[in-house]
C-alpha cells in the first residue's frame, strides 16, 4: 500500500512536471505577445490619457476618447491588467475603470521616467527582423544577423534612414535618462573636479545635459557621427562635436562612455578606449564607462542577470561583434588598452559603473 502510495505521488510529481513545462514552452512559443501589446498601449496612448486623470476611466471613455472598439480594447486591457500593467478598480458609478500602475506609467511618451522609446525600437520591424537570422549568425560566425536582413550594419543602416535613426536616438536618450539618475545619485563624488567631459557617441546630448545640470562645474563635449549630432538639440553647457571615435576623441579630462562598447568587439574596443586615453590628462585623467556587467548584482536580493544576458542576446541579433561582458572579460579589455587600474561600482540600474585610470 505504502510502496502503491508513493507510486502515485511520482505519478502526480511526474504529471506537473510536465505540465510545467508545456506551460513553460506555451510562454516561449508566445513571448513576443506581451512586447506587441505594450506597444499597441503606446501606440494608442493609453498610458498618456490614463496619467492626466486622477480617477478610474472606463472603457466606453476610454475608447470614445481614443477613437477605438471598446469590444477591441477590452481585449488589450484585459490583457495588459492581467500582466499587472495597468490596474482595474471601480469607478464613481460603480462601472470597471482603469488606472495607472508603476508599470504603466513608465510607458508615458514624454513621462520623465519613459521607457517608451525603447519599447518602440526593440519592436520595430527593423529591429525585429534580424532576430530570424540569429541561427545562421551562430553557425557562421562572420554573418551578422542584422546585416544579413538589411544588408548593412545597423550603423550604416540608421545613417541613411533617417527615421530609424530618431528611433535609436530616442531609445538611447529614454535609456540615458533612466540610468543618469542613478549614477548621479550614487556617483556624484565621482565628477568633482571633472573640469571638461567627453561622452563618446553621446548621441543628441540627453546624458551630458543631464550630467551638466547636476554638475554644472563641468563643460560637456557631446561626441558622436556627424549625422547624430546634425540634429541633436542645443543644450546647455554642451557643444556637439562630430567625428569617428576610431580615429580620435576629443581632448577633455575625462572620457565618458556609455551602453557604447558592447556594440563591438575586444578588438574594436580596444581601440576606441586607447583613443580615450589619449585625449585625457595622463595623470589625473579617468574613463568613466557605463556598461552591464554580467556577474553584477543589486543589494543582496535582487538580480538583473536575466536582463543582462538578454542585453547579450540582443548583442548577437544587432550588432556584428558585440556582447554583454563579464568582470574578468572588461578587466581584460582596460589592461591591453592600456589602463593600469580600475573598479566596479554597482548602481540600482542594469549596468554598472566602471572608472579607468591611466
């Protein structure tokens, strides 16, 4: 009976196991569905008419507002509010209304926390399309995926259209606001004494008009290819420079690189650092790179390593040689480049903060 007992605790043990991972294998067969629908959200601009009202907003608002199906729009909000996106909770007359959740209000368009803009191009076809190539990028090491579905790399790409282009500068600049508040209320220290400051492919200036705000001290060099800052804004206490960082960077006391070098190689960013360094003092001049690192943890609970390697995923889908990098690997990368010491800060933010010295 015992023996009968346990024979059927396996078997229950067993068929859950199973389930488990049919229902594992149903989320990595539908995965791209959430993606798809918080863009839908966006598109529609359900987070932005959500955040202007303080009280629940029903369906048939919603939808008359929108200019949508309320049969349609359930559906996404049902969805969305299972995913714990947005909240459902009654309204004054008793009805179903929606409101924001902490979630939800990061999809803002012009939110100051946005992340928006990074939804937008990581869903874009453009984006999206290289991720059917990945299996011959890994068999054949010398076919980049994104090239293979657009015939340039994704530099050559956003530089001859024009559109693409403002997608990634608005992704990087939604990207650069989020981490810059972390980095600025964990590593103000850092920057005292920093008299001039380079960020190399800053892109159109979000991460330095920010630094120079919070730092005002320090007069910001906003470095990247001339199609970049061609129409990157004026920003206060920032001159936009254009250039190539693999032919030189511009002279400043310190060099500021971030979410730039997994894009490429050891090789390729071996080089861009050592231009770095000859454009700050020998003696007192330091790089300041801000970059995942994959080991990097957040307090003693919390963990972005999942988010990390699929930052080294995305690595493999968009660029040619680039890749999310562990702590042994960067210590590689600063020593040959030439850099006799560095450290890791760890920040409430996906990357860390690495400081090179000469």
């Amino acid at each position: 009976m015992e023996q009968e007992t346990n024979g059927v605790v396996r078997l229950i043990h067993k068929g859950e196991e199973e389930s488990q991972a049919q229902e594992d294998i149903w989320n990595c067969i539908f995965g791209f569905t959430e993606m798809a629908v918080v863009k839908c959200a966006i598109e529609l601009g359900i987070p932005d008419f959500l955040d202007t009202h303080q009280q629940p907003v029903s369906l048939n608002k919603l939808s008359n507002v929108l200019g949508c199906s309320a049969s349609l729009l359930y559906r996404i909000l049902r969805f969305l509010t299972n995913r714990g996106i947005f909240k459902e909770v009654s309204t004054e007359n008793g009805e179903t209304g929606y409101v924001q959740t902490h979630v939800s209000r990061l999809l803002r368009r012009d939110g100051e926390n946005s992340m928006a803009a990074l939804v937008l191009l990581e869903s874009s076809p453009v984006m999206l399309a290289p991720w059917h190539y990945l299996s011959a990028r890994v068999a054949k090491e010398n076919t980049a995926a994104f090239s293979a579905a657009h015939g340039k790399d994704v530099w050559e790409y956003a530089k001859t259209n024009p559109e693409h282009s403002k997608l990634i500068n608005d992704a990087l600049a939604c990207h650069a606001r989020v981490t810059m508040r972390a980095i600025i209320d964990n590593c103000a220290e850092i920057f005292k004494g920093i008299e001039s400051l380079v960020d190399v492919g800053g892109g159109n200036g979000t991460t330095l008009s920010m630094l120079v705000k919070a730092f005002p001290w320090i007069k910001g060099i906003n470095f990247d290819l001339p199609h970049v800052v061609s129409v990157a804004p004026h920003c206060h206490g920032v001159v936009h420079v254009e250039g190539d960082m693999f032919d030189s960077v511009p002279n400043a006391h310190a060099a500021f690189l971030m979410s730039v070098l997994h894009d490429w190689g050891d090789d390729e960013c071996i080089q861009i650092l050592k231009n770095c360094i000859e454009a700050i003092p020998k003696d007192t001049g330091k790089v300041i790179i801000v970059e995942a690192v994959l080991e990097g943890k957040i307090g003693k609970e919390k963990s972005l390593k999942d988010v990390g390697l699929m930052l080294d995923m995305i690595m493999m889908a968009h660029t040619s040689n680039g890749k999310e990098r562990s702590a042994k690997e960067w210590a590689h990368i600063l020593t040959e480049a030439g850099f006799s010491r560095h450290s890791i800060v760890q920040i409430p933010a996906i990357e860390c903060v690495i400081f090179a010295y000469p």
